[in-house]
C-alpha cells in the first residue's frame, strides 16, 4: 500500500482528523479518545504497524496529551523509489479529570512498559493495563513528577 | 637413599640428641611425669616410636613440598593468564612496604620512575595471605553455624590430604599403600560433601544452587573418572602407584621410547584429562562457583581466611590432579638419567597445569545438563570401549598369540 | 527443589549496571521472570525542562556511558528538526565518522562484556584493548576519552584534527587484524557456541511485538536499520549492506546476536573509510542556530542499541517544555520474560549479556 493511499484511507476511520504528512515517511492524525481502541487494532491488524517505538504523555495545562509513535518494520506500507519505512504520530487528548484510557499493551507488549512509565510520571491510567505499578519511581512514591503542577517539597515527607 | 630413611635418620637424631633428653629431664623434674609403662623418652627409644616421628617428618616434608609447589602454581597461574590477556601479570609485590622504608630511611622512592624496574611477583601470594588472615570472618545471622564452620573444615582438610598420598618418586613417598591411588581417589570425593554441606548452610539461595550443581556434576565425571583409570588399573594388575610407573617403563614403540599409558589407551588419557578437570572444578567445568550467575557460587558467604583456604585447596587438588594423571599415563617419575626422577615427575605435573590454565583462560564455562549429558553420553561410552581395548591388550590378544603364534606387539 | 524466586541484583554480575532481575526457578529452569528497574533513574527528561536547548547535550552525553555520541546526536537532529537547521555538509560527515566510531566502541564494550558473562575473562580483557583504540580515537577531535559532547546543535564542535585519517587508518586496519584472529577463539570456539546457539530464542514477529530493536532484531534475520530505512546525515550516499544473521527460518539466538555485532563493526570500518574519501571541505557549524523553537518534532536513530527515538515540545522559550527519550533497552528489558522463560539459570548472562543492557538509557 503506498503512502498516499494509506493516508486517504486513515481519513475514513472513525475519530480520526487532522491527518498530516510531517515528513517524507511520517504521518501524522489526531484521534479521539473514545474510538481509539478500534484504531488502534485495525492499526494493528489491517495496515501492519508491528512496532510500538513510543508513547509519550505530555501535560499540556489543564488536559493531557499522549503521543503515539508506531512504525513499520516489514509491513505492506512502503513509500515509493525509497527504502524507508513508515511511522505515525497519533496524538490523543485527555480531561485533566479523567486522565484515562484504554491500554494497547495487549496488542503491542512494547507498549507494557511505556504505558507504565507514562503512569509513574505523569498519572495517566491505563485502563486493562496488565500490571499498572511505577516502573522508574520506587513504589510508594507520591504524585507524578512530570505533571507541571507537580511540586516536590509538598511530597518530599511522604516518600 | 629413600625419603623414609632419611627421615629416619633425622628421627634417630632428633630423638637422641634433641627430645630424650629433653623428656628425661623433664622426668626428673617432674616426679608424676614417670609412669610405670615407660615414658615417652622409653617409647622414642624404640623402633616404633623412631618409626612414628620418621613418618611424621616425611608428611610434614611432603606437605611443604606441596605448599611450595601451590605457591608456585598460583603464581604460575597469574603469570600465565596475564600474558594470554597481553598483561604482565603481577610484577611488584609489598610496593607499600618497599616505599615506606625507603622513607623511613629518608631517601626519595627510587623506584617509582625506573622503567625497567621488578620486583617480586611471587610475594603477592605472601600478601593476598596477610590481607585475607586480616579481614573479618563473617557467619551470616540465619546460617547452620555449625555446618557452616564445619565446611570448609571437610574440604580444605581432604584437600591437604591428597598432598601427602602420592609419591614424587619410588624413593620419594610419604606414604606407601596397596592401594595407593584408590585412596587418593577416595579423598579427592570428599570435598563435594564439604561443597555441599557449606552450599546449603550458608543459607544462600546462590550458594545453595552452587551445591547442588556440584553434586550434579559430581554424578556425571565420577564414574568415567574411575572407569577410565581402570584400564591402567588392569594393564598394570595393581592400585599402587609404583608399581603402575614401573609397567609403563616395559614396552616400547617408536625410536625404543618407552610407551606410557597414553599411548595405548590414548581415549582413557582424553577421558580421564577432562573427567580430571571436572574433578577439579576448573574452567570450563567449575559451574559450582560460575561467578556470572551465582555470584560465587557455594562460597558467595564465606569471607576472609577461609574463601582464601577454599581457593588455595582449589590449588592444592589441581596439582594433586596434574600428579595422578602424570603416574597413571604420563610414566610417573621416569625419564633420562642425569635429572633426578622427582624432578622429571614435578615437570610432567607441571606442563599438565600449564595445560590447564591454557585452557582456563581460553574457553568459557559450559552448563550443568551440558556436563551431564558429556559425561553420560560422551564420556562414559568412552571410557567403556578404553576398558575393551585394554582387555584385548591384556587378555584375548596374549591368549591367541599363545596358539596362532602371532607376532608380540604388547 | 521447590519453585522459588531469586533476586538477582541490583548487585550482581549479571546485571551491567544497577537493576533487579527477579527470576523463579524450578530447580535449575525459569519458569518466570519479572525485571525492576529505576536504581538509575537521573530524571533526566524532568531535568531537561528545566535547562536550555544546547545545555541539553550534557545530560544526553551521559545517557549511556558505552555509546553516548549516538545519544548526544539523537537530540541534536531532533532539536534540528524542531528549529529547523540545515547541517553543513562537512559537518554531517563528520558525524557519521563520529557515529560509527562510537559504535565500534560500543559493540566493543558490549563483547568484552559478554565473555566474562560466559566465563571467559580474556575475551573481556581483549575486546576492551581493543576498545582503547577507538576512545582514543574518539579522543582526538573532542578531549575528552567518554563524554565526548562533540555533536552540537547545528553541527559538530570543531573540525577534525589533523592526521586523524591516517590515525584512523592505521588503527582500522589493526582492528580487522584482530577481529580475524579473534575468531577462532570465540566464534569458531565448540564451547562458545554450545553456550550461545539455541539459547534466548525468539522469532522476528515476536522481537517486534515485544519492542526489540536494533542489532537483537536484525539478529532474527530482519534487514531492520534506521541508518537505512530512516535514514540521517549521509547513510544514504555510501554504499554499505544491513548486517543480518539468523539461526533459524526467522528466529535468533544468541549467537546470532553475537555475529550481527561482528559483522556491524566490519561495515562500520567500511563506512568510516569511504566517509573519508567522500569528505568534502567547508564549514562545520551551520551559520544560525536559533535559541527558541515552538512546536513539535521527533526523530529516530540508530543507536548502538536499537531504536533511539526522542520527542520535543517547544512552546516558544529556549528551554523544551516536554523532552522525552526512547530507549531501546527499556522495552527489551520489559520483554526479558518472554525469552527467558525455559532456560536454565546458567543460561541468565548469557542471553541478558546477548542483548547488550545499558541501564544508563534505559533509566533515563
């Protein structure tokens, strides 16, 4: 499938917008929290995106957003006259309140710790996550260090 | 002159000159001291209490040589591995204490910027000695105490033991038995029950796993160990170790050499090198203490003195390794005149460890089901055809060439 | 013997730095695993907010103590990305003879890392003589023998000094000697290989799912290199091959990790050299390199490890207002369940030692 169509195609997914090319070989798509699930499988299933490089939790003040990278390593995805392979950048945006959502780490297992880490720093649950514990923080550790309101003398007893 | 005759000169002259007269005046002395049975200057007085102090000096000769000779090797050792790793291995030895004399004394350090400068390597052995006998011995707080001490105590000790039960020549022998290298054999499989017995008490899950492996291994080369030396055992109709290098002196091959037992039963010599080897836990067999998995293996708690003792007895059975397997293949003590045979006997044993630790610094460690399934597999069919050959050597060829007339080729 | 856990680290040989692998064994077989991490954790990603664009190639230098040039130039392109710099020409080749030095270093650490993992210290003692070529290789053009900080924003720190090509040479040339006769003492080895073929297997598919990158997947066979399929600085105008390996239809093992490493450091001799034919002269900074940047970018390289990938947020100042670093050991180590399971416990080193653990980049 080359690029172009794939991206044509993306457009018809349910939730999706703001689909982009932000370079030669990624694209980049907004996508909305409810329908991110069914995207992500059919991602998974349909277009063969095998690898999760990253996913990213950013506080944006007030909501979060979380930056998905998924890339191509022997897919049907190509780019034409070019041995490079796809990625793409899905950015989701979340409540302050509700800082949840549903986890890929089913779908992908490199996504099982990203997810973890994304909740150690920055609060984000992930909903059917296997095993949601810190992963870089010790356990027992107050608050989420990478939130911008997060102050460190508040906490610094607790822990 | 034989070791024991010497020994029993210099116990006649110690008991005469030195210990008589010592217990006689002490006899004076000391009223209660005389018994009516005799005292122990009447008992020296005898053949058998000469004999009893010949023996003790013969051992304590004996155990000396050995100790020297583990200095040696470990040095030997560090020399070796260092040159193999493009190192120089250890050149200077109580640098601290050279420097701080030479201050004492007020002069500026001379040696610090020669270039060519050496010193002693050897004396390292002396200051990793000091340093261990200066550290702490610690027992941790849930260990079985007493299997704990005990240990090392069954490990070092049979290991010690070995050094005394082989002979360096026929003159040359602390001790004499029929069976001779049965006992030798004897001793050196006691040390897993000492593995083992510290591997569980140090309450270590590592040092526990370190035990039980030796155990393991201890199954998979024992019996191709013992299989293999059974053909020498039949080739030669006995255990003792003079009378086995005296049979490999009678045939000969190529040029009138004689032909040693690693000619003929040149798969029990592979067989028994290896099986050796696992004997001694040495790479690539000392899974017991893989420091990669099991940090140290069964000595993971063991600190001061006595992880120094674990290493030195390590030392200790690889030399008495290297002598068994120079009496059983390599002709023992044999080899031309005008060197002594007890040195002709430490340079056989001595090209033997230089083998070893070629082969300890080159290859890496193998695993347990690895060594299991070598020693069963491999080793075993091995050693048992070693053992059909010798009887066609010793039994059906002999007979047949008695009716047949076949020409004598053993 | 009951099942029971064992907690390996965080001071262990195993382990290459500071992180807890806790393993249940049955008897001498794992039947689980479960990896802890954070003993290292710098917070760098926290520290990153708080500091400027360029200051930044610090903390990046001392993400990973065995490769950190590819670190510190992971950022750089992506901070170039953000504001938009044009690298001088002269100055991309110089990073990509930077680059595959320090991977050359860094395969380098990793093997003499290894042998001691299987219980053979002299390998240790020479891959790391070895590796002392190259430091002071790396030394030359940046001063320093481990944190180099020589790839800035926009370009590289100063020229390369004079004669280092023929240093280079010399020393390249030493290097494919030696790699040569090593190979009868690790590769052709029978004991080497009984420790390191069939053990830590895991299919392509799998290594993908499982987030593992690099030289780990390309050792199951797949031509995967983000030098090539994403490609940066000028891996497209040299001509050299993906080094893959397989020890089956589709899956690696351990040695096959280990002889993807091998072959990497002889292509990576090929490109430094045809980097210094190709070398065309002229400046080595780009004129303008802005201090404030908006928006977001991201890129990805091949580290040393597998996927490096770091993702900027600027939101106008000079500082970044979301920096966050993608570690290829991160993942792998998350997956170390999935390959460990059914090995003997001897076998622990010898495939966590296969895949090159930096706990550096992987605790940030």
């Amino acid at each position: 499938m080359e690029i172009t169509k794939f991206m044509k195609k993306l457009s018809s997914h349910k939730g999706v917008s703001d689909v982009a090319l932000i370079r030669d070989n990624v694209v980049k798509l907004d996508l909305g929290k409810e329908d991110s699930k069914d995207f992500f499988i059919s991602l998974k299933e349909d277009y063969g995106f095998e690898h999760c490089s990253l996913i990213s939790a950013i506080d944006n003040q007030p909501q979060f957003e979380l930056v998905y990278h998924f890339s191509v390593i022997e897919g049907s995805i190509f780019i034409k006259d070019s041995p490079k392979t796809v990625m793409i950048e899905i950015h989701i945006f979340l409540e302050r309140d509700t800082p949840t959502i549903e986890s890929v780490s089913d779908l992908w297992f490199g996504a099982n710790w990203h997810e973890r880490e994304a909740y150690d720093l920055m609060g984000i649950y992930f909903l059917g996550h296997p095993d949601l514990r810190r992963v870089l923080l010790p356990e027992g550790f107050a608050g989420h260090p990478l939130r911008k309101d997060y102050v460190y003398e508040i906490h610094e007893e607790e822990w | 002159m034989s070791l024991f005759s010497f020994c029993r000169w210099m116990a006649e002259w110690t008991a005469n000159y030195m210990l008589i007269p010592v217990f006689d005046f002490q006899k004076n002395l000391f009223p209660p001291f005389s018994h009516p049975a005799g005292t122990i200057a009447d008992w020296l007085g005898t053949d058998g209490g000469l004999d009893t102090l010949a023996w003790t000096f013969a051992v304590n000769i004996a155990f000396a040589i050995g100790m020297t000779n583990l200095i040696l090797v470990i040095h030997l050792e560090r020399k070796i591995a260092a040159r193999i790793q493009d190192r120089r291995g250890p050149m200077l030895s109580f640098r601290s204490f050279r420097e701080l004399g030479e201050d004492l004394a007020g002069e500026a350090p001379s040696w610090r910027f020669k270039d060519n400068y050496s010193g002693i390597g050897i004396l390292q052995n002396m200051a990793d000695g000091i340093k261990a006998i200066t550290k702490e011995l610690i027992v941790p707080a849930k260990a079985d105490k007493f299997l704990f001490t005990m240990g090392p105590i069954i490990f070092i000790s049979s290991s010690v033991f070995l050094l005394v039960l082989f002979p360096l020549s026929d003159r040359f022998a602390a001790s004499s038995a029929p069976a001779g290298l049965m006992v030798i054999m004897a001793a050196f499989s006691i040390a897993p029950i000492g593995v083992l017995t510290s591997g569980w008490a140090s309450n270590n899950k590592y040092s526990m796993i370190g035990g039980m492996r030796s155990a393991a291994q201890l199954m998979s080369y024992e019996i191709p160990l013992l299989l293999s030396m059974a053909g020498v055992f039949l080739l030669a109709g006995s255990f003792d170790p003079v009378t086995i290098v005296e049979q490999q002196q009678e045939g000969t091959w190529l040029f009138g050499l004689p032909m040693w037992n690693f000619i003929p039963q040149f798969l029990g010599f592979i067989v028994f090198m290896i099986c050796i080897l696992a004997e001694v836990e040495r790479v690539p067999f000392d899974l017991p203490e893989a420091e990669a998995e099991l940090v140290e293996g069964w000595t993971t708690e063991y600190s001061g003195i006595r992880y120094m003792l674990f290493l030195a007895a390590e030392y200790i059975r690889g030399f008495a390794g290297a002598a068994v397997c120079t009496i059983l293949f390599l002709g023992g003590w044999a080899g031309p005149w005008p060197i002594p045979p007890e040195i002709w006997f430490l340079s056989k044993v001595y090209l033997i460890l230089i083998f070893w630790i070629f082969i300890r610094w080159t290859v890496p460690r193998i695993r347990t089901d690895q060594i299991l399934e070598l020693g069963w597999k491999k080793l075993l069919p091995l050693s048992l055809i070693n053992i059909l050959i010798v009887i066609f050597m010793v039994e059906i060829y002999p007979y047949f060439s008695d009716i047949v007339n076949l020409p004598e080729v053993f | 013997m009951a099942e029971m856990w064992i907690s390996m680290g965080p001071q262990h040989p195993m382990t290459h730095g500071l992180w807890t692998l806790k393993v249940k064994v049955d008897g001498e077989t794992i039947v689980d695993a479960d990896p802890e991490l954070g003993y290292l954790h710098r917070s760098v990603e926290k520290m990153g907010e708080r500091r400027k664009y360029f200051m930044n190639t610090t903390l990046t230098d001392r993400l990973c103590y065995a490769s950190s040039t590819t670190w510190t130039h992971c950022y750089a392109l992506s901070v170039e990305e953000l504001m938009g710099v044009e690298v001088p020409q002269r100055a991309q080749y110089i990073r990509t003879i930077m680059l595959e030095l320090q991977r050359l270093a860094s395969h380098l650490m990793w093997a003499g890392a290894y042998m001691p993992d299987l219980g053979h210290i002299t390998g240790a003692l020479y891959f790391w003589r070895d590796r002392e070529l190259f430091l002071n290789l790396l030394e030359l053009p940046s001063g320093s023998r481990l944190l180099y900080n020589y790839i800035r924003i926009g370009g590289v720190k100063r020229d390369l000094p004079d004669g280092f090509e023929e240093k280079t040479e010399r020393i390249l040339k030493l290097f494919e000697q030696r790699l040569d006769e090593y190979a009868d003492l690790f590769e052709n080895s029978k004991i080497f290989r009984m420790r390191t073929e069939d053990v830590g297997n895991f299919t392509a598919s799998q290594a993908m799912n499982l987030g593992i990158t690099g030289p780990n997947l390309r050792g199951c066979g797949t031509k995967f290199d983000l030098r090539k399929q994403d490609s940066y600085e000028i891996y497209d105008e040299i001509d050299w091959e993906i080094q893959t390996r397989e020890a089956g239809p589709g899956y690696g093992d351990c040695f096959s990790r280990y002889m993807v490493r091998i072959d990497e450091m002889k292509e990576s001799v090929k490109i430094i050299r045809e980097c210094f034919k190709k070398m065309p002269a002229g400046p080595t900074m780009a004129s303008k390199v802005p201090i404030r940047a908006s928006g977001d970018a991201f890129r990805r390289t091949e580290d040393s490890r597998g996927e490096a990938l770091m993702y900027l947020v600027g939101d106008g100042s000079d500082r970044p207002y979301r920096w966050k670093i993608k570690s290829p050991m991160f993942t792998t180590i998350s997956a170390c369940p999935h390959y460990l399971k059914g090995y003997k416990v001897a076998d622990i080193p010898s495939i966590m030692g296969s895949i090159d653990i930096c706990i550096g980049e992987t605790d940030k």
